[in-house]
C-alpha cells in the first residue's frame, strides 16, 4: 500500500509538473514562458523570446491583464509596448520617432471618445485607461535604467513645438486618426468661425466642440 501510495505521488508531481511546463494560450494567442526576472531586469529591452517587439512580462501582462476586454484592448497596449521599446532605443531621436511611439494613445482616444464621430462602436469604456501609469510606470519601466531611458526621450521633446496639440489660438482637442483609419479619409476640413480651412498637419487630425467646430470629411 505504502509503495501503491509513493508511486501515485510521484506520478501525480510529474503530471503536475509538466503540465506546469505547458505554455498558456489565451484567445489563441500563446504566451511566452514567464522570465526569470534577475535576467530579464539585467538589461534595457529585457527578454522577448518570440521576437514580436514587446518584452515577454509585459506581453503576458497584458494578455492576462485584458483577457476579458474586447481584443482592442490588447491590441493598443501592445502596439503600447512597442512604442515604448522604440523610446529606449533611441531616445535621441524622441522627435522624429514621437507619434509612432504616441500612436497607441492616439487609437486609444478614437475608441474611446471619437468612433462614433465615424459611425464606429466604442470599443472601450471612458474610465479605462490603457496607454497609462499602469502600463507605462508599473509595469513596463520597471527598473532605474528602463526609467532614465524614458526620461531620456522625454526630455528630448522638451521645448519642441508639436502643431497636433492645438490649431492656432482656438485650441480644439485634436487627435490623430490611428493607422487603420486614415485609408478611409482622405482630406479633413474643419469649419471655425464662418471660415473653412483643412488641417494642415502632416497627420491627419479632426477636432472635437460641438459649440464651435464642424468636422467635414472629403
């Protein structure tokens, strides 16, 4: 009996244990192993065994974090991750490289605020925050020289102009429409004042107040 019950432990722990060894599919999506997180912490851009731009902690994060959300919601956290990767690269070239590193953000207001401008669902609820402190402070910039990487490329948009945050005196909200949008608009015109003017911007952009603004889409 004693030996009946020892050799059912032990192929209890080796079932257990390989099923430990099994990789997690969430939605279809397989996770890549947790890191050890002394080796994955050693270096700027850490571990991504499966070479998809986003650090392995944070991909699994995000899919554990949203696996109940509309799949939007890892969509942007993940094209999150990859801006801020591209941050930490190269933080020098935070000009040139700052509204694909702010394109998550920018999808992120149009599923919150803005789709049904275009007759599109929102995908995502006012008080959720994606493109945030959770993500961005906790999660992804997570050790002291991950953080001075980030400070790095934000300093270096210190003192720039960046026109997409405000139109002349009038100062409207505008926002960039994300990447699977623009093949639908092709100019953007906003009326203000009894003059009609279209956005001059190298992104295109729309503008949100009801009292003085009216959005035109040629």
């Amino acid at each position: 009996m004693k030996h009946f019950l020892a050799l059912l432990l032990l192929v209890t722990g080796s079932i257990a244990l390989h099923a430990s060894e099994q990789p997690e599919v969430i939605h279809g999506h397989t996770l890549p192993p947790e890191p050890d997180p002394v080796v994955n912490n050693s270096t700027l851009l850490g571990i991504d065994v499966n070479n998809n731009d986003v650090r392995d902690d944070v991909e699994i994060w995000i899919y554990k974090t949203y696996k109940d959300k509309h799949p939007i919601y890892v969509d942007i956290s993940m094209q999150a991750a990859r801006g801020y990767k591209k941050a930490l690269q190269m933080p020098q070239a935070a000009r040139e490289i700052y509204k694909e590193v702010n394109s998550a953000l920018y999808c992120e207001f149009y599923y919150k605020d803005y789709a049904d401008i275009f007759n599109d669902p929102m995908l995502i609820n006012q008080y959720d925050y994606l493109v945030g402190y959770d993500l961005r402070e906790e999660i992804y910039l997570n050790t002291p020289a991950r953080l001075k990487a980030y400070r790095q490329y934000s300093n270096a948009l210190s003192g720039g102009s960046y026109p997409l945050l405000k139109l002349e005196n009038t100062k409207p909200f505008v926002i960039s429409i994300p990447v699977c949008m623009k093949s639908r608009l092709k100019k953007i015109f906003v009326k203000s004042r009894g003059q009609t003017r279209e956005n001059a911007f190298g992104w295109k952009g729309f503008f949100q107040s009801p009292n003085r603004y009216e959005v035109m889409i040629s």
